[in-house]
C-alpha cells in the first residue's frame, strides 16, 4: 500500500488526488496521513495551518512530563486524534 506524499485543499479533485499514493484531499485525509506530515513524510499542500494539541502527564511528585500522552490535529473543522499513529507507524516520538 502506497501512502499519500501529500494533502491538498478540501474537495480537490486533482489527478494526483485520484492516484493512490499521490496526494488526499484534506477533508478525506486520515490519522496516518496527517501523522506523516507532523513527522516530515508527507506535505500539508492544503493551504491551511494544521493546529496541534497535545496533552501530558506528569506523575505526582515529578517534574517533567515523560512524553505526549495524546496528540490532536485540528484544520477546517476536521479533527484527527494521531497519537497512535505517530508512535507506531512512523516512529516518529513528538519532542514534547
């Protein structure tokens, strides 16, 4: 299976939007596609900014966070909970 290299704007219809691999449209981009593009793999073509949020615990006596415990992405009314995907399928770790 070829992952998308990129995301292009909502509704686009373009023909690398029809080739699998190419690119996805933003409204039908999964958590591994926007996973990619945190972590470098893929390109946020879309022309929006992809807003991140991520939560963290930090255990009672500690003082520093271990790692995201949660990482969300935010665009255009779409939200996309990528955690898992970007500890497992790309390895990438978030630095936070």
């Amino acid at each position: 299976m070829k992952l998308p290299s990129r995301i292009h704007p909502s509704g686009c219809s373009c023909e690398g939007c029809h080739r699998p691999g190419h690119s996805a449209p933003l409204d039908r981009a999964d958590e591994l596609t926007i996973a990619r593009v945190l972590a470098g793999q893929a390109v946020n073509d879309s022309g929006y900014e992809l807003t991140v949020t991520t939560t963290t615990t930090v255990a009672p006596g500690g003082s520093a966070a271990g790692g995201a415990d949660k990482v969300v992405v935010e665009c255009e009314g779409r939200r996309w909970d990528v955690s898992r995907h970007l500890m497992a399928a790309t390895s990438f770790a978030p630095p936070f």
